[in-house]
C-alpha cells in the first residue's frame, strides 16, 4: 500500500508538474475556463448544458479569431467538474480548479452553497468568478472578483409581477411555494414582497424538500386557500409540472406563475395539459428566436435532450464578456480584467449589454439582460412581456 | 498481521502523507487533509463495528462538529483549542442520549435509525437561521497562527486519533467490544454491563466523528447541510470496505486510494459515483478482507515460498 | 369534514406506491435477511425503461393499452434480468450477512444511479397517462391515473397475501423467512426459493416504477425518495412482515398528507422521520416484527 501510495503521489506530482510546463509553454494560446456545475443527481442537465454552451462559446471564438491581447491571440478552454450541489464537492472542485489546473476565470458555477465555497477561495486568489447562484449574500463590493450572468428573482420578480397584474387585475389573492434550498428561501423574501407592494395578498407561502416526489399533498394545501394565483417562484420545472397537475385534478383553475421557469419541455413533460398558459419569467421563446440561438436551441437538445435555457445560458454569455474585457483591458490578468469588467460592453446571448446592478448590490457586479415573460400555450412559449434593462 | 506492524504501516502511512504535505504542493496538501480526514471517518465507523453494530449515525455526528465548529467561528470568537474541543464535546454529549436511547436496537433497526437520524438532522440545518439555512456557514479559517501549518495540524492530528482508537481497540476494553460482538450473553454473563459498554463504544467513535467534522470545517472554510447526508456514511463504507475492516490499516489505505483514485478521476470527468459504487461492490465480491487482507496474503504466501 | 376526507383519500392514494415498493424490501429481508438499499434503484429502472419503450413504440403502437403493455413487459423482463444477475453474481454469495449484503446493495445504488445517469440523461422523461381526466367520486376529484394505480397496489397486494397464505410456494417462503435451517430440514429448497422471492421483489419494484411513471418525474433520481419512504414504513412495521409493511406505509403516507396540509410539506418530512425514532424506542421490532 506504501508503494501504492507513493506511486499515486507521484504520478500526482509528475501531471502536475506537467500541466505546470503546458500551461507556461502554451500561456500565448489557451486560456483555461473552469465550470464548478452540477454534473450527476437531478440538476445534472443545468451542468451538462453550462459546459457545452461553453465549449460552443470559445468554439466561436476561435472561429472569429480569438482574443487578441498585446498583439498575441489566445483561445479559450474548458474544464467542467461536478460540484454535486453542496459545500464539500464544491471545496473539492475549487480546489482542483484553482490549486491544480491553474484556472484563473470560472465562467460558470451553479448553487449557491458549492459557489460560496469556491467563491471563498478564488477572491483570495484572485480568480474571476461567473455564478449564476441566487444568493444575495455573494454579491456586492465585499466581492470583486465576482460576477453574476443570470437574472435573479430580484430583478425578475418586480417586473413581472407588476406586468401580470396589469394583465390579470382581478387578482387578489396569492398562494406562494418554493424548494427549501438557499434559492428557494431568497427567491420566496422578494416575490412576497413583490405581490403585497403590487396589491395582492400572499395568503399561504410554503417551503417543501427537493427531490420530494409525491405532490397531492402539497397541491391540496395551496388549493385549500382557493387562491386566485398559484406562483411556484424557484420550483424545477419537473416539480412544476406535477405541482400544476394535482392542483388540476383538485379542481383548482386560476392563473399560474413561475419565476424561475427556464423551459416549457420539463414542465409537460410532467404536467401535460394541467400547464396551458402558465408565465415563466426565465425561459427563452421559440417563436422570437434568431437563427444563431436557434441553432445553439437545437445543439442543445442534442447533447442534454432538452432546449436551452437561461442557467445554462449564463456561461455562454461569461466567456463572451470575459473576452470582451481582456481585449478592453488588453490584459489577461484577472485583476485588471475583473476591474474592467464593470465597464465593458459585449453581444450576449440575447444581445448587446453590459454590467449594472449597484443600487441594488452596491456594485456593478449584474449582467444586464432582459426580463422576458412568457406564457405556456399548447406546446409552445410564446412572448408575452420584455423589460429591457 | 501482527499487532506491532500496524502500528508501523500506520505511522507509515502518516509519515508518507506529511512529506506529501511539506513536498507536494498546495493541491497535494490538500489532498492529505482529505484522506486524513476520510481515514478518520472510516475508522471511527470500523470502531463501532466492534460491537457489531454498522452506524449510519457517524455522518451525523461529523455534522454536528462540524456545525458547532461554524458556529462558534460565526458568533463567538472563542480560542481555536476550545473550538475544536466544544465541537468533539457536543458531539459526545449527543452520542450518548442518542446512544442511550437507540442501543438497545440492533442490526438492521440500529442502522436505519441512524440513517433516518442523519437525515432529520440534515433538514433540521436547513430551516435553522442560524446555521445559516440551506446555504451553510461561511468564512471558518483556522486562526492565523495555525494557518500556515494547518494541514500538518490537521494531518497529525487525525492519526493520532486513529492511533488512539487502535490504543482502545488493543485494551482490556476493546476485548470487550469485540466479545459483546462475537456473543453479548456470553459478556453479560461474566458480570459485564454490555448496554453501558457498547454506548461507551458508540459515544468514543462519534466524538472523533465530531472532531474530524471540525477539522473538516476548518479545512473547507464552507459547509453546508447537503455536505452531511447519508451519503457520507456510504463514502466512509467505501474506504473500509475497499481497505478493509479486519484491520486497523484498512480503513487508511482504502481512505488513501480512493481520495486518490477520486481526485484523478475527476480530471478525467469520471463520475464520482459510478466510481465509488465501483470500488465497493468489487471489494465486496472478489475482495472481503480488502487491501488489508490482500497485502496479508500475499505475505502470507510469500512466506510459505520461503 | 370534506378537507379530512380528501387528505385520508389522498394518503390512501399515496401509500399505494410506498405499499408496493415496501412489499418488496419486506419480502427480500424476509427470505435473505437483506437490507437491500438498491432497491429504489430497479423501481427507477424499471420507470425508464417503460419510458423509453413507450417512446419507441409511439409510432406504431400510439399510446393505447397495446403499448403500455408491451412496454410494460419489457420493463418487467428488464427488471428481472438486472435482479438476476445481481442475486446469482452478488446476493447469492452473500446470504445471512447483513452487513456484507447492505454494503454491497449501497455500492449497487451509486454505481446504478451513476450509470442510469450516464445511459438515459438528466432529463424529464414524459409518459404519457394510461387515463387521462378526473373522475368525481363521493364529492372528491381524483385522477383516473392514480385510480387505476391505487386499483392495482390493492389487488396485487391481495394476491401476494393469498399467494403466501396458501400456495406451497408461499409456505415455503414463509417458513425460509422464519427458520430457513429448519425449512431445508424439511426438505425445501433454500437458495431456489430465496432466488423467487428476490426476484418477485424485483417485479415488484418494476411494477411500482413503471404504475407512478405517468404521474411522476421519471429521472434516473427518482427512486430515491421512495426508498428513504418505503425503508421507514418497513422498519416502522417490523423488517419482513408483510403486513407490517403495508401499516407502516399507510402511516407514512398519512403523516405526509395531514402534517404536510396542516403544518408544512418539509415539517412533513422532519416528522416522518421522528417517528420511526421514537416508534422504534417503544416497539424496537417494529409493530409487526418477529425476528
């Protein structure tokens, strides 16, 4: 076992000190992206789907030309590990990508207690870090190193709430649910907020179990109150399905919102017909898609099995600012790229924008992109709403 | 395997992992802390199945230290010493009401009791505001006197739990352990209190459960309820299935392979868990006694060539 | 009132699968002295391969009863051929050692998931329901689905209690479970009679998978939060009592339905598992256990 050891401590250090070498000998050429995502259980297709958007990023890159930076041209890489969505796995993939494969920029990391615990290590490394985790906690001027590339329920739930209670102003009353995680809590503080400031009352507002499989006594609880709005704020799609359906075979027909929706295939694949016109405030519409996301649309559905969506869209929107500040900062040291980042202006997955947020966060540390509503009919997402921001 | 060589291919071992510590790097520093502490997972789970029993529980335990860890860094600035000893005390103190109570059940009742005690306690994090809820405790770093030779700290530390436990094992005490495991009414017979004894067992391997959850805490700086799920025990199963349960060193190297094997699977883009389940079910089937047993074999024939 | 009855009807609805589910573990504790945690594995099998033939046969077949019952049968025959070789190269060799056995069927659950994972993907995959709409029934709304569902944990239930009580088979079964030295002495065949039991516990797990799959998320994760269910509701019967297992998953599904409604579905969860504590500190066996 000794022996076995030392030959495993010795390959250790033989490929590190390899990939030392690589990385010095091709510094010119490939830039390193780390990818702290959830790769197995049941977020894995939000890792899977990040870590091939970002192939397809520095992909297209490359096709353009690189990154041109003091006259050299680099060309990005990427490295996904699993974080399993918790600390432990999530200190295990910082460390691996940070301490052992050299990353200097995180493009995409997904949960926020995995995102804390990388986070915890790159700003005292000075690594630029990509989430697209909810907490609040893990923004602002305290982090400078860190960057968000995904709406949050702070800026989707204000707009959309005000914008379907114009559409439904006979609404008053509101059962609200969330998953009992660190998303679910955020996102159930700000959407109650939201409704109470807009006028309707929040009559029940219930946390449940991720990976909860059995949903009749969920539905029967929020039915009880015979709300006129069912809103399932950070629910996982598959979830949202089941929830919708139960509620339709209690009899319950009213008006049904879901923030975080990021996609129509999860929710029929379990709720069928119980999930016709329900609004998502995360999903991207099929019928105002251009060519190039069709394309990225279509990709997606063959490597993960399902369309594309807004988390998975947050990596392939950081290389591209990534790059774009590199070549504004005409640097690629972390520091001066994440003191840039601010600034920087660059076409995103859905267009041109840039950075913003500090009244809210205290930093411009929030990509800016719109809010798009959208609303379930047949089997299709069709637009309905879009705050530009 | 003699008893004197277990010692040895531990500190061995130990041995082998601070230079790993002072030659290897920061990755590789890293890494040792992991194995140390998975070794002490491992066999603080080896030691209760002494008496026979397999304890689910010990996860929950290395969460409570863990937790009492966060907390005391989060909300009173208390001496690292007396952290980590409050930490092993909350644990201990636990052990033995849980204990108390649940002892009386065994085999298979006692394992999924502490299976559903681990998951209660795992949500039970999760709608405490003060533990941080779902997203767990932030910014635990070792003080900064330590800081710098904190995988050394931590390293030794976890062996000379180890070696401690091994100490117990090899007492008068420990052959009680073992006694009440191979028949309970022989022991009670002779005037021994076996209920007092196995919680004595039981409350001793989850105090060290506790400790190395502290340590865990320090070393990671971030935890969270989902890092403390059964899962956890499964993983500990892992490194004493694989090393093997016979011996006090198999709980050790099945720790060492397979943080090894795990972290170079990773680059790889293996999946953890097909891995894992891996090791176990091969070890289980082709290989009962583990590393430890294959390595005593071999000697074994060795010898009998010469 | 009508609240109370809706949430009663709806536990019964609910313990239907944790019953089907926890017949199973019963059963092979029952004969094999196994705690067999990979369980939830083959309920998860059994829904993804439904799925995927379902899928298939789309074209052809449409999503009539034609379908489901071929797809049926090939998840079912899956199921079993999985169960098989994990008995003949796993469970087999190590009969009567519970902790062997339990770390083996742990190592089976990460390397099933892990591999499940790998094979069909993340994603949600649809099943389209056997019966669609509700029906109206004593002033509550149920789902067909779940109607037929409950119909079929009921009348297989009864045929897995007749089949013991009075077959020769089920006596066997019945008297391995009990004393299996004694039961050879008798000249019954142990290890073919352990064999059966498994794999009826297989078919069992399949059946389960493949009657929730309409209603449910069929991901490969999805047995998970059934075995952690079916578990309590067996310790919480007593390990290898079939009646047993169906008290106790009637009394889990009850605590999910009223504290769920009444309190909070993640208070619901906490419960559940501070009552199989202290169920176990007043009756350490279980309600119904012997062993």
């Amino acid at each position: 076992m000794r022996i076995m050891f030392h030959s495993s401590v010795a390959l250790k250090t033989a490929s590190v000190a390899a990939m030392l070498i690589a990385a010095n000998l091709c510094a010119a050429e490939t830039i390193k992206l780390g990818l702290s995502v959830p790769l197995s259980g049941a977020a894995a297709n939000w890792g899977k789907g990040s870590d091939w958007l970002c192939a397809k990023a520095a992909q297209e890159i490359k096709a353009q030309g690189g990154i041109k930076v003091q006259g050299q041209t680099h060309q990005f890489e990427c490295v996904s590990y699993d974080n399993q969505y918790n600390a432990a796995e999530g200190t295990k993939v910082a460390q691996a990508l940070v301490m052992r494969d050299g990353v200097q920029f995180v493009v995409g990391s997904i949960g926020t207690a995995p995102v804390r615990a990388l986070q915890s290590l790159a700003e005292r490394k000075n690594v630029l870090l990509f989430t697209v985790a909810w907490g609040a906690s893990i923004k602002g001027p305290k982090f400078p190193f860190t960057f968000s590339s995904m709406n949050t329920p702070l800026e989707i739930s204000e707009p959309m709430i005000s914008f379907i209670k114009k559409q439904h102003p006979e609404i008053k009353t509101v059962a609200m649910l969330n998953p009992n995680d660190a998303t679910g809590q955020e996102a159930e503080k700000v959407t109650k907020a939201a409704w109470e400031k807009n006028g309707a009352k929040v009559l029940v507002s219930d946390l449940y179990e991720r990976g909860t499989s059995e949903f009749q006594p969920i539905a029967a609880r929020l039915n009880a109150v015979k709300p006129d709005l069912v809103d399932l704020g950070a629910v996982p799609p598959a979830d949202v399905g089941l929830i919708f359906k139960e509620l339709k075979s209690l009899g319950w027909n009213g008006v049904k919102v879901v923030e975080a929706g990021t996609g129509a295939d999860g929710l029929l694949a379990t709720g069928k017909d119980a999930v016709e016109g329900t609004y998502l405030g995360a999903a991207i519409p099929a019928n105002s898609m251009t060519p190039h996301q069709k394309e990225l649309d279509e990709g997606m559905r063959k490597a993960t099995g399902e369309g594309v969506n807004a988390v998975q869209i947050g990596a392939y929107d950081a290389v591209w600012a990534i790059k774009a500040a590199m070549e504004k900062a005409q640097s690629i040291d972390p520091v001066a790229v994440a003191k840039t980042m601010p600034t920087v202006k660059f076409k995103s997955f859905y267009g041109e924008t840039g950075f913003g947020g500090k009244d809210i966060y205290g930093s411009d540390q929030q990509m800016l992109l719109p809010v798009i509503i959208t609303r379930l009919t047949g089997s299709t997402l069709q637009e309905v709403g879009r705050v530009e921001r | 395997m003699t008893e004197y060589k277990e010692w040895i291919g531990i500190v061995a071992i130990a041995c082998a992992l601070l230079a790993g510590v002072a030659f290897g790097g920061s990755y590789i520093g890293t890494l040792v802390v992991w194995i140390a502490i998975a070794a002490v997972m491992a066999s603080s789970l080896r030691f209760v199945l002494l008496i026979g029993e397999l304890n689910f529980a010990s996860a929950a335990f290395f969460g409570i230290g863990a937790y009492c860890t966060g907390y005391i860094v989060n909300h009173a600035d208390l001496p690292f010493v007396l952290t980590l000893a409050l930490s092993g005390g909350l644990a201990l103190v636990v052990s033995i009401v849980f204990g108390g109570i649940t002892l009386k059940v065994k085999g298979p009742y006692f394992l999924l009791i502490g299976f559903a005690f681990t998951e209660a306690l795992r949500i039970f994090y999760t709608r405490m505001e003060a533990l941080g809820g779902n997203s767990g405790l932030v910014g635990i770093f070792p003080p900064a006197w330590l800081d710098a030779h904190y995988q050394y700290f931590t390293t030794v530390l976890c062996f000379l739990l180890i070696l401690g436990l091994l100490g117990i094992e090899r007492s008068h005490l420990g052959k009680i352990f073992i006694a009440i495991r191979d028949n309970e009414n022989v022991v009670r017979s002779v005037g021994n209190r076996v209920f007092f004894t196995k919680v004595v067992c039981f409350a001793i391997a989850s105090t060290v459960a506790g400790l190395a959850g502290s340590l865990h805490a320090f070393a990671n700086n971030v935890i969270s309820p989902l890092d403390f799920g059964f899962m956890l025990s499964i993983f500990a199963l892992a490194y004493l299935k694989v090393g093997g349960e016979d011996s006090p060193l198999g709980p050790v190297m099945g720790a060492a392979l397979l943080v090894c094997v795990a972290s170079y699977a990773q680059s790889l883009g293996g999946n953890e868990h097909i891995l894992y389940g891996l090791a176990i079910v091969l070890s289980v089937l082709f290989m009962p006694k583990g590393l430890a047993g294959l390595a005593d074999l071999l000697r074994r024939k060795k010898e009998s060539v010469a | 009132m009508q609240e109370v009855f809706q949430l009663l009807f709806t536990a019964l609805q609910i313990s239907a699968v944790y019953i089907l589910f926890s017949l199973g573990l019963t059963l092979i504790f029952g004969v094999l002295k196994v705690v067999n945690f990979a369980h939830g594995q083959l309920f998860t099998f059994g829904a993804l391969v439904l799925s995927l033939t379902m899928g298939a046969l789309a074209p052809s077949l449409g999503h009539g009863w034609a379908a489901y019952l071929v797809a049926g049968l090939a998840g079912l025959a899956a199921c079993l051929a999985v169960g098989l070789v994990i008995y003949q190269f796993g469970f087999k060799r190590l009969e009567r050692d519970m902790t062997g056995s339990f770390i083996l069927s742990a190592g089976l659950v990460l390397l099933f998931e892990g591999l499940m994972l790998e094979v069909f993907g993340g994603a949600v995959r649809p099943v389209p329901a056997l019966l669609e709409g509700n029906v109206q029934m004593l002033g509550l709304m149920v789902s067909r689905q779940r109607l037929v569902l409950l119909v079929f944990a009921v009348l297989l239930t009864a045929a897995i209690l007749t089949l013991l009580r009075y077959t020769r088979f089920g006596k066997a079964l019945r008297a391995v479970a009990i004393d299996y030295e004694a039961a050879m002495l008798q000249g019954i065949a142990y290890r073919r009679i352990a064999l059966y039991g498994f794999l009826m516990a297989c078919a069992l797990a399949a059946t389960a998978g493949m009657l929730i799959a309409p209603v449910a998320a069929v991901t490969p994760t999805l047995g998970d939060a059934y075995l952690v269910k079916g578990f309590i509701a067996v310790v919480v019967g007593g390990m290898g009592s079939i009646v047993g297992a169906v008290a106790g998953s009637l009394l889990i599904a009850l605590l999910e339905s009223f504290v769920g409604f009444y309190f909070d579905p993640s208070i619901a969860n906490l419960a559940i598992f501070v009552i199989v504590m202290v169920v176990l500190l007043v009756k350490p066996k279980g309600f119904f256990g012997n062993d």
